[in-house]
C-alpha cells in the first residue's frame, strides 16, 4: 500500500483500497508507554489508556476532567513533579500538550483545558466514561526543592492559573517548607476564574496572601480592580529571598516582567513555563526548539535568565 501527495491510502495492481481509519481506544496496545516506564524504555509515542471520571465546567470556555488510568497499577505508581505536563488525546483527533493540575494526593489526573481549536473541541465534547489517551508526565517541573525557605510569589492571569496550580498545591502541602506565600490572580471578568473553589479555600487560609483581580469594574465584585502588571506594583513585594513564578497571556507577561524589574527583581529568580509550545513532547518534532533548546526536553520551565540567552523567538 503506497500514499499519495495527499496522504491517502490507497492500494497497487487490482487489490482492494485499504483506506485509512481513524485510531480508537481499541487500537492502542498495552505496552511501555510514558506513564508505565517513565523515560527509562519503552515506546514514548504510546498512549496510556484513561477515563474520564469527572468534568468541572471552571469557566464558560474552560473545563478541567478528572481521569484514572484503566492499568491500576500505572495509577497507583503515578508521579509527576509540579510544573510537569501531558499529552491528552482524543482517539482519532489528535492530542494537545497541558499542564498536569492534580494535587499530590488526589488518585486522578487532572488536566484544565481552553476550548480553542480541533482538539480541544473534541475534548470539551467528552462525558464521563469516555476514553482518552495520555502521555505524561514530561518535561521538568519547577525546582521546588531548591526554594525551600523562600517566599513564594505566584502572578497568573486567565488560563495560565492552569501551568501554577499543582505547584500551588505542592507549596501548601509543604508550606512549613517555606516562607510568605502570595498568589496575584487575575480574569478579565469574575466568572472567568478558575478553580474558584481552591480560590476559597486559598482565601481561608492565614498563611497565604491572596489578591484577585478583574480588568474592569463590575456590580458586586469587591476585591482589585486594574491589569496584574499594576495590581503588582500596588502590592510592591520585596524581592530580598523571593521567587517569582508567573504564567498568563503573552502580554501580561511582557508588562508583569517590566513591572518585576522595576521591584527590584532579577531574571534569575523569575520563573516562567512555556509548555503550549510543545508538539511531539519528547524532542523528536523539532518544533518547540528555540536556538539551541528544546521547550520539551530543556523545558518547560524556565528562568527569565535562561530565556534571555536565547533567540527572541519567543
């Protein structure tokens, strides 16, 4: 069977036209995928096989799905470090790269996902009991081991709460580990908050400064109210042993990064992640490659330092 410029199948001499189909769950063999071997062996394109258990409606265009591995076994030995992603699949469709948003604890995965193209169209279509490929973890996860003693200051704006969330989580869950810890959230409108029951239990706790805020007023709403770059001058965090995490539209990025360096803060204790450039996630693609890194092998995360030694391609 030969293809033509198109890419369709078809057959030579008088045999039968062997058109391709789409992939199913059914299609996919158990074997070492990324989730069962980890990077030690194994087939890294092969998906492990989940289902959906619980979709949340967060916001009117996003939803984060709650899946468990059908191998018990590979969701019982399930780790990943916070800040790490996955590939989630649609048999048939595709798959799109996202950060991982579980909890340490929790005995699911969760991804949260912006209805935005193809796939994730699809992936908004899904119920509970569907069927979903995932390879994950991949990439590095930020170095929470090396900040224990600092201060922890996340900044995050719309979907980009979805790449900070387990590193939040991880935070609390080992918060005598380190010191103040202040998340800066902002939405373009109250509703369009994520986690918003995280968000309550964040503003119960004593131990952690929490400031949200919405591009413009609105009837009700009662906390900040401006763009994060100047809700983040407003709260003017000393820099003195603090890290600096932040994840959100590029140009929330471009002016909260101005606003960091007017604080006094340096590149190198200013983290970022830029996993929505990843294609294939194990650096065969080329395609997340910026100069001489790979997104997906060297990243996603990064210090702005590291950053700013490569090409502006970002």
């Amino acid at each position: 069977m030969a293809a033509d410029g198109n890419g369709n199948g078809h057959s030579h001499g008088d045999g039968e036209c062997q058109c391709k189909t789409r992939l199913t769950a059914a299609d996919v063999v158990t074997g070492a995928s990324t989730a069962r071997a980890g990077k030690q062996a194994g087939n890294p394109y092969l998906p492990e096989t989940a289902t959906v258990v619980e979709i949340i409606q967060e916001t009117p265009n996003i939803k984060t799905f709650r899946m468990r591995f059908d191998d018990p076994g590979v969701q019982a030995n399930f780790r990943f470090a916070p800040g790490q992603v996955g590939q989630l699949g649609i048999f048939g469709i595709g798959e799109s790269t996202f950060a991982i948003t579980s909890k340490p604890s929790d005995d699911f995965v969760q991804f949260s996902v912006m209805r935005a193209g193809e796939v994730t169209k699809a992936l908004h279509n899904l119920s509970v009991g569907d069927k979903v490929g995932i390879r994950a973890p991949m990439g590095n996860g930020f170095p929470v081991e090396q900040w224990k003693g600092k201060n922890i200051l996340f900044v995050m704006g719309g979907i980009g709460s979805a790449a900070l969330k387990a590193t939040i989580e991880y935070i609390l869950a080992n918060r005598a580990d380190y010191g103040k810890v202040s998340i800066l959230y902002g939405a373009t409108a109250p509703q369009n908050f994520t986690y918003q029951e995280d968000i309550k239990d964040w503003d119960a706790r004593d131990d952690v400064e929490l400031v949200l805020t919405i591009d413009k007023e609105c009837d009700g709403w009662q906390c900040e109210v401006g763009l994060v770059p100047a809700i983040l001058e407003k709260m003017n965090p000393d820099p003195a042993d603090t890290i600096a995490v932040l994840c959100g539209p590029p140009i929330m990025i471009k002016f909260s990064l101005m606003s960091f360096r007017k604080l006094g803060f340096s590149d190198e204790q200013t983290y970022t992640t830029l996993e929505k450039r990843m294609k294939c996630g194990i650096g065969i693609c080329g395609r997340c490659n910026v100069g001489p890194k790979y997104v997906c092998v060297d990243g996603p995360v990064f210090t702005m330092a590291e950053l700013g030694e490569l090409p502006n391609e970002l």
